[in-house]
C-alpha cells in the first residue's frame, strides 16, 4: 500500500498534486478520487503512487484524500500516455486531457447495453451479398487474398513511411517535435471508403469490423454526433450483441461509465459512438472506423479542441491498427491525400437497394413570395399524391433571422454577444443562439420608432407554419434542437416517419445526416444559401458537403427520387456544383483557391484566441503574444491578425485572435509551445487564452 499519489485534476494547471492516501488506503493509479484542492474538494486522477514524498515538501503540510470513487481502476498506462500526448499536441493541460477521455459518472449500479429487444426492424443487413465493388473494398481492408492485402494499404503508407510519414505530417502531429516514440512505431494503414449516398458503406464497416471480431480483435466505430439512431449502431447492437458497447449523448453519466467498465474489463470488442469514443480503452485494436469522415463533429468544441481522426491516427500509430474512413463527400483534407496517393481510396460507385442517384434542380428563390417556391410545392403535392414522402431541409432554427429597420438600419442584437436575436415565435422570445440571452421583441425600431421595422429571413419554424398552411392535410413533423428536447424524441419521431405516419419530415442538420427511409422521394433544400458566406474558409466546402448529404437522403431505394435546391445564388459555383453532385470539379476548384490562399490542406494552423469581460484587457493580451510569438516563427510561417474575431463577443466575453499558419506543424507548435511559456510570465490573469490546433472553425 502506497503513503503518497499523484493527482491531476481538470484544471488549467500543469503540474500534479502529491496527497497522502485516505485512512482506508484502497487509492491506486486508475482510479478516481476525492480531494480538498484550495477552499474546493474536487476529483482527481491518481497517475502515481509514492512512497516518500516529493523532495523538500515536509510531510506534514501534504493533504489527505478524502474518498475514493472507483471500485476498479478506469485507466492505466495507455491511458496516461495518450492523455500525454494530447494535452502536449493541443495545448491543454495533462490533467484537462484526462478528463475529456474519461467518462465523468458516478459508480452505476446497472447498464443498459444495446439490446437487439430495443428494435424495431430496422438495418439488417445479414443476409446480402456483397456488390463487386463492396467485395474489392473489404479484401483490401481485411486483406485476405495473398499479396493484395499489402498492395492496397500498405503501398500507401510506405510511399508516406520511410522517415517521417508525410501523412503524418499533413494530419497529424509532427513526429519529431511531440513524440519521438512513433519514429520507430509501424506505419499503419490508411483506407478511404469514398462511395456515393446510398451506396453500401456501411455494410462494408460491418463486414470488416465482423473479420476482426472473429479473429478476437478489437475495433472503434465512430459516427458523427447527431446519430443516435445511426443505422450502423443498431445494425452493430444486433450483430454483435453484447460483445458491443454503444455509446452517445443521450446516455447518462453512469450509463456510459459501465459501458467504459465493460470496455476496460475486455468484454466489449466493438465500440460504437461519437467522437469521445476514440478514446475507448479496447484490447488489441485493430481497426478504427471514421463514418461520415467530413463531419465536423469530429473535432471538439472545447479544451482539449482535439479531433477524433487526429486522436485516431495517433492510436493506430502507436499500436499498428488500421485505419479506415469513409464518406461521400470527404474533407479537403482527406481529398488530397487521396490524389496524392497517401492514403488508399475505395470507390463505390452504385446504389445498391434499389435507388438511383435523384435528379438535382436548382430553383431560384429571387421571385418567391415567403419560402416555399411554386414548384416545390408542386413536387410536395406529387410526392404526398403518391403516397410518399418529403424531407425539407433549412439549417436555421427558430422563426425569423434577424431584426431589422427600414428606416435607420438598426439591427437587434443579444446583450452579450455580436449576434443577431432570432424570433421564436412559439415561444413568443427573441433568443440568442450563443447564450442563451431571451428577451420580448419590441413593438416599434428600438433605435427610432419607426414602425417598419421587424424580424426577417426565415427559420424552420417558420417553414412549418407555411408548409401547414399550404397543406393543411398532410402530416407535418418538426425536427431541431428546439422541438425534441424531450429524451427520446427524436428517436419517436424518426421512427414514426419511417413507419409512414408522417408526409413531411423537416428540419435542421438532423434530417441531413445518415437518414435511409424507403418512403422518401422528395428532398427540398429550403434555402442553400445560408453558411455561403461566413468569414470562414471552410465555408464552400461545408456549403457543398451538406448539399450532397441531403439530396442523398432521397430515391434511395427506388428510381425517381428528386431534390429540389432554392436558392437566392441560382448561378453560385458552388451550389451547382453540389447540385451535379460533381465532388471532383468542387475539389479543383477549392483546392486550387485553398493553394492559392495557402490555407489547408496546403499549411496548417493554430488558432489562438484571447478572451475576457473586458475588451482593452483581451486586446492587450493578443498583441503581446502576438510580440512574442513573432520572433519565434519558424521560416515559411506566418501570421494573420490579430483581429476581433467574427463573433467579437460571446456571452459577454470580448474575443481576439490570430492565425498561426505553416507548412511544418512541428515547427510551428514548438514556436507556439515556447511563447506560451514566455506569455505565462506575468500574464494578466483576467484573459483567458485558448488555444486550437487544425481549427475547424474561425468563428
Ligand atoms: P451509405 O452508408 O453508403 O450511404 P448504406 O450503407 O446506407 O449506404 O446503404 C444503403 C442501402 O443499401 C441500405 O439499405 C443497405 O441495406 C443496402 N445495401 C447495402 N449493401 C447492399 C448489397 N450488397 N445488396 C443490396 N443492398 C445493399
Ligand atoms: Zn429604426
Ligand atoms: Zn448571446
């Protein structure tokens, strides 16, 4: 029995805490406990045990434990080393990295696992047979036939290999810089499943993840966030029973800590989930599978801001598992090196049940009263006549946009944030979609009185008040964050538009993604226009990738599907583009500007972002690591800003950034690493900075 342990705690401090074990003394590395930490108690990570305590702290003053929560240990080595890894890669501290990969419940007493009982019938594909391509794709993957295992992946890998591995460098961390360990690791690798909507991918995951879990080997299947009922999770809890774990937002805190257990324990040997599951504590991995690889789900919103294909890559490093990704509309990341020959690409090119690809119409919007155009209103009418179905997309929730003036242009905006208040209208508020912030929308132009002023542009909840209003008969659901805010909703109202009760499905990214119901012949694109213009180089591809991933929600199981796109661009590249479904055309293209412009895939970034209740505080903060930093840039790198960012004030907090960008992401971080370090002397401890690695958004 140790005297002393090692805490981390999520905090942002670097070092680890040395504590005297509790009277029971049953503390050991893996578990967590409870401490006193200042006037606080707060749960620490044991990552050490000691049986002196650390040189010149005098016994006396080291505190005692107060409790400890786990039974079993939740981490080991692996853990700790890849929590390591990931507060040195993004910034964060060890003990902050900890906690993001460990789910936070309290002890559970029961789990519910995935039962095949919860299902109604859904995605079985047990009894199919393979199309050609799908056979080709999963020889290379599993790698059965003689030498073609290692044509496919292999070559890709080796080409990166030798050295330093340039997919490495386009993706993940430099090798050199963050972790001599992966010099001499194995090359792992790398397949992209690139197939159309529709076109069997998922049954290629299922039949991989089945070669592997027969031979005894572990894999993480992860699916973006909104998908619960992601076809791919229920077909895996019936295939596999309970040598699966699944894993999603909905659970609860203990709910996921048992499944973690399971996991731990060795009994789970394919764990399906959104983009924490990468951090599952599997045996012998051997696969990770990254579904809908575009998603930008897959990156985290808060610290540590990691990516799960960043985290995955790392993993598959460290313990020679493949990697496998798929999409129909892969990132610009993914797309070159696909050209470049750095990772395998397989192509499925086919829908498989029945489909075809659904004929694209683009339709302006420029001379439409409210939002739904004549002719989608025809093809709404067609469709329910045929006693099929439609799905309408808009992603905006909420009623109207944006309030505007007409006669002095003023607009209103949150109380804490640089946005616009959205109308919702069943509500009867102005919401911030930021904070939170609600209040009652004025009678008259706040600014001068003035009467024509009023909420404009519209929201889903306005679509639905028309769409009824057009067709009082038919049967309408709603679906954002707003309408299913119920546990368990979403999943009812899917399931009761599958089963035909519904006519018109519509709403946000919800109804976009991974949807695939026999019944709809009918997609309408509300309005393709609204993230067309963010200040954000990411926003043509996400624009593009949305497009494809709604319009492939329809005809797929019979021929005569259709999509209709509105748009106020009718002439705009981009939306033609999507609406050809041509992804090589949009990829010239964007490439070709992305190069230009020397944004990624061409460098890479960091962001760093200052923030603080008081605006001269934030911007004194940014300029002087701007100082800093600036002498410390490696040669081909460089520095946009500072400069508020485009949402300048956030829930009351002032935001300021730069752009660190360069074609070496080693040399780049360890700049960054040392002007942290020189930022920390003396830094004003009223300004937050945060830090992003391959930022996902510049918002
Ligand atoms: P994707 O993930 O590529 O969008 P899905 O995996 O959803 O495509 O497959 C679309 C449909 O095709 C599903 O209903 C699935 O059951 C069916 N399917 C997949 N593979 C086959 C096959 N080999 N033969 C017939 N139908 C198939
Ligand atoms: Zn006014
Ligand atoms: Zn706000």
């Amino acid at each position: 029995m140790p005297k002393y342990v090692e805490l981390l705690f999520d905090v942002p401090l670097k070092q680890s805490f040395t504590y005297q074990v509790s009277e029971k003394g049953d503390e050991s590395v893996g578990k967590r406990v409870i401490a006193p930490f200042g006037r606080r108690e707060l749960t620490g990570f044991v990552i050490a045990e000691r049986d002196v305590p650390p040189l010149g702290v005098e016994e006396s003053r080291i505190k005692q434990i107060r409790r400890v929560v786990d039974k079993e240990p939740l981490f080991g080595p692996d853990e700790i080393e890849l929590s390591r890894w990931l507060s040195a890669y993004y910034f964060c501290t060890q003990g902050e990295a900890l906690a993001a990969m460990l789910p936070s419940g309290r002890r559970a007493s029961s789990y519910t696992s995935f039962g095949a009982d919860d299902l109604e019938e859904g995605y079985d594909g047990k009894g199919l047979s393979l199309s050609g391509e799908q056979e080709t794709a999963l020889r290379s993957i599993i790698g059965t036939v003689g030498g073609a295992e290692d044509t496919a992946g292999r070559s890709a890998t080796e080409e990166a290999g030798a050295g330093g591995s340039r997919v490495d460098d386009m993706l993940s961390a430099s090798r050199t810089a963050l972790s001599p360990v992966l010099k001499s690791a194995p090359p792992y690798k790398t397949y992209y499943l690139y197939g159309i909507t529709g076109s069997g991918k998922t049954e290629v995951f299922l039949r991989a993840a089945e070669h592997f879990v027969r031979r005894g080997k572990s894999l993480i299947y992860l699916v973006p966030e909104i998908s619960l009922t992601h076809q791919a999770a229920e077909a895996i809890g019936k295939r596999f029973g309970t040598l699966a774990a699944t894993l999603h937002s909905g659970m609860s805190g203990s709910e996921r800590l048992s499944e973690w257990m399971r996991i731990k324990r060795g009994e789970v040997q394919i764990v399906v989930g959104p983009r924490s599951a990468v951090f599952s504590p599997v045996r012998d991995l051997a696969l990770v599978i990254i579904d809908e690889e575009h998603d930008a789900s897959f990156k985290s919103g808060n610290t540590p801001r990691y990516h799960a294909r960043q985290v995955a890559m790392r993993r598959c490093a460290r313990t020679g598992a493949s990697l496998l990704m798929g999409s129909a509309t892969p990132s610009a990341e993914a797309w070159k090196l696909m050209s470049d020959g750095l990772i395998t690409r397989l192509d499925l090119t086919k829908r498989l049940s029945g489909g075809s690809v659904p004929e694209i119409k683009i339709v302006s919007l420029e001379h439409t009263d409210g939002c739904l155009s004549y002719e989608l209103k025809e093809e709404i009418r067609k469709t329910a006549l045929a006693k099929r179905q439609t799905i309408l997309f808009l992603n905006r929730r909420g009623f109207a946009y944006f309030y505007h003036c007409k006669d002095c242009g003023f607009e209103l905006l949150c109380k804490h944030c640089s946005v616009s208040l959205t109308w919702h209208k069943a509500r009867g508020k102005a919401v911030c979609h930021y904070c939170g912030y609600q209040s009652n929308p004025p009678s008259a132009c706040p600014s001068c009185g003035s009467l024509s002023a009023g909420f404009m542009g519209f929201g889903t909840e306005m679509i639905e008040e028309e769409v009824r209003r057009a067709f009082p008969d038919l049967r309408v659901t709603r679906l954002d964050t707003d309408s299913v805010q119920k546990k368990g909703s979403l999943e009812a109202a899917l399931a009761s538009f599958r089963a035909g009760a519904v006519d018109i499905l519509l709403g946000t990214q919800m109804v976009a993604k991974g949807l695939n119901f026999p019944g709809v012949r009918l997609v309408g694109v509300v309005f393709a226009d609204t993230g067309l213009h963010l200040p954000d180089f990411r926003a043509a591809e996400r624009t593009f990738s949305l497009i494809v991933q709604v319009a492939g929600r329809a005809g797929r199981f019979f021929p005569d599907g259709k999509v209709l796109v509105q748009t106020l661009r009718p002439h705009d590249e981009v939306i033609r583009k999507a609406c050809a479904l041509d992804v090589e055309a949009f990829f010239k293209a964007e490439l070709e500007q992305r190069k230009e412009q020397e944004f990624p895939p061409y460098s890479r970034l960091i962001r760093v972002l200052s923030r603080s209740r008081d605006a001269g505080r934030a911007d004194n903060a940014i300029h002087r690591f701007r100082q800093i930093v600036e002498g410390l840039l490696p040669r081909g790198a460089d520095m946009l800003g500072p400069a508020e960012c485009p949402l300048s004030i956030v829930a009351g907090n002032h935001r300021r950034h730069i752009l660190l960008r360069g074609t070496d992401m080693g040399a780049l971080h360890s700049a960054v690493r040392r002007g942290l370090d020189l930022y920390e002397v003396g830094k004003d401890a009223r300004v937050y900075l945060e830090l992003d690695v391959d930022p996902v958004s510049l918002l």
